[in-house]
C-alpha cells in the first residue's frame, strides 16, 4: 500500500504540480529542461522516454555528447535547512579519506528516467536539511555520459546502482551477490570517485512476460523459456540488447534464443509496457520496482541463476566533496531506503502527477531525515 502521508501530499499538489520531466506518461528529455544549474550539457536527445531502473538510458544519448558544460539543467532551489534527523551511519569502505576536503556547492545528478530522478531529489532534500549547498541535474542520460560528467567534476554526487557500476568499470567481473558486486566496485573506480553504503533498496533488470503468456507456456523462471522462445520476439532497449544479461546472456547462461530483438523507444517505459500489453513483444527487459508490473499483472521469471548481477542502490560521490557531513547524511539515507519505498514514490508521481522533488521531500521528512 502507498505510504498514506505521501500520497495525502501529492493528491494535494496535484491540481497545481505538473508532472517532472522524468513521468511516466511523458518524454523526459524532449521538454527542453528547467532553470541551469549544474553546468552539465543535457546529453541525450529528443524521442528517449522515461524508463525506471539501474541500467535505463536512450542509446542515441551518448553519442556526441560527453562534454559537459552547456545545454539545459534542471536544478532545485538553493533552500538550506538547519541539521536535523539521525544521520550517524559511518561512511562506505571505499570513502575514507585522511583529511577533511573543503565544503562548497554540491551538484547531483541522475539519469533520464523517473526512479533515479526521485533518489537525486531525496539526496538534494537530506543534504540540505544538514545545510549542504547541493543543487540537482537531472536527466542526464545513458551511464557512459554522467560518469564521464562525474570523472570531469561538473557532477558530484550520483545516485547509482552496484551492478551497472561494475559493469562500466569492470565488465569482466562475475560477482552477482550484493556484497561481491560492492566489494568488487570499491576496487574498481577512479581514484576520484567512492561510494558510500548501499541500501537494500534494489532495481534489477528482468525478463518479463504477460500473465497470459505465463500460463499458456507454464513460465515461472527464465530457463522455461528455452522451449518456447524460439517463437518469441524479446523487446528491450539498444542497451540491453548489447549487455552481457541481453540476448546473448540468455542464450549463454540459460540456453534461451528468441526469434527476434526488437528495439523499443524507452528504456523499461510506457512504450516498453504498451508493447509487452499489445503483444508487441511477448517478453522484454522490465525494472523490478517498475508499478507498471503490478499494475498490469506482468510476471517477472524468476533468475534461478542469476545473470542479473545485484543492483543495490548506492550513493557514488566525488571524494573532492565527500565531508564527513555529506557522507554521514547519504548513508543515514541509504539506511532508511527501500526497494518498497522507491516503488511507491514512483507510483505517486505517476498516479497524482505531483513534482518529484516534492515527493522526495515528503519521504525525507517522514523517515526523520530532514
């Protein structure tokens, strides 16, 4: 059931909030941006949609355009709180840092779908509550830009997912389990960059299919593919059609090759949902904490052997402003958030069309965070 209080919050604001650019009905980055504030170019183009999940991004997105520095940003208003709430988690193993790098304004990030547009906001509201100067950027695009927005200093926090930054950083890696994908992801970033703690909160990659498909074929795992995908057109995005968990993982791990990939629009998005719903598609790539499974009673088959590597939510942070403010802050966050809340913050926005900063606002105020 969606969290009572914030959903109160956001049916209230409706009549007067209109949806951010990350909706669910909407493209997030055809809508030209908000106010600059950033100082990041918005790299990805017109006729990418809003997807929800740990590897979303329009493929189009990367191509010329890994400078940052120009194009439009959305930020939040510089507000400053004074220091409330429980934050006291110590910061992530990779974090430590002999001494104390100087405070200043903070910008966050995230890419260009809806979920990690709520993260960056909550990271933006608790940071603030602690009187950190941190503004936002969203809708960045596809992970090889922010990251290279991160290396170059425009971008300073991010809200990331373990698995996806092993992948970028270490393709080669085979840890699955949240601990040895963590693990594994301290050893392998920049020197620049740490993450603090991962919360338990998780959104992975999965195949997806009708209820009706379940039960004409008796699905119930991805191995139960391999009789009957031969004739089947999976659906994804360009993304995922080239990650080691896309067609040639299922084929590598379970034996599974369908008839045909189709390339959809979005990345775990309405178009992504219409075509799975229209049978368009007869399987496709969904995020797990996407209210569009439930909603339409999709199955998720089960990875009984696990391709899809652990993707727990993570604060990535530039270690030039990682204070023992901001790092005590971001943790105390990661140790409240869950896969549950970040499904029902987004199944607010979509249903009320309220302003996802004030949705993140609402979730920090109410786990004593600010």
């Amino acid at each position: 059931m969606i969290n009572k209080r914030l959903a109160a919050v956001a049916v209230a604001l409706a009549g007067t909030l209109v949806l951010a650019a990350c909706g669910s009905s909407s493209n997030p980055l055809s809508s030209g941006g908000g106010s600059t504030g950033g100082g990041v170019a918005s790299s990805a183009p017109a006729g990418s949609s809003a997807g929800s999940g740990p590897t979303a991004s329009s493929s189009a997105s990367s191509a010329g355009s890994a400078s940052a520095g120009s194009g439009s940003a959305s930020s939040t208003s510089g507000q400053s709180g004074s220091a409330s709430g429980g934050a006291s988690s110590a910061s992530g193993g990779a974090s430590g840092s002999a001494s104390e790098p100087a405070g200043g304004p903070i910008v966050i990030g995230s890419a260009n779908f809806l979920e990690n547009e709520l993260l960056a906001e909550v990271y933006a509201a608790a940071l603030k509550a602690k009187g950190v100067d941190a503004s936002t950027h969203l809708d960045i695009g596809s992970r090889e830009v922010y990251l290279r927005a991160m290396e170059g200093g425009s971008i300073n926090v991010f809200p990331e997912y373990t698995g996806g930054l092993l992948a970028y950083y270490d393709k080669d890696n085979t840890a699955t389990s949240p601990d040895d994908v963590y693990n594994a992801v301290v050893k392998a970033l920049p020197d620049t960059l740490t993450v603090l703690d991962k919360s338990s909160a998780t959104d992975q990659d999965s195949i997806t299919v009708t209820r009706e498909t379940a039960d004409k074929y008796n699905l119930t795992s991805i191995g139960d593919l391999a009789a009957v995908a031969g004739e089947m057109t999976l659906g994804g995005s360009s993304e995922f059609q080239t990650r080691p968990y896309g067609p040639e993982g299922l084929k590598k791990v379970y034996g599974v090759t369908f008839k045909s990939f189709k390339v959809l629009g979005d990345s775990g998005g309405p178009l992504t949902v219409k075509a799975l719903k229209t049978g368009l598609v007869q399987a496709t790539d969904l995020f797990t904490t996407d209210p569009a499974i439930a909603e339409n009673d999709f199955v998720v088959l089960k990875d009984d052997k696990n391709m899809f590597q652990a993707q727990n939510v993570v604060p990535l942070v530039a270690k030039s402003v990682a204070t023992s403010t901001v790092k005590d802050t971001l943790n105390a966050v990661s140790a409240k958030l869950t896969t549950e809340a970040l499904t029902e913050m987004q199944k607010v926005v979509q249903d009320t069309k309220a302003d996802p900063a004030d949705v993140a606002q609402q979730w920090v105020t109410d786990n004593g965070l600010g």
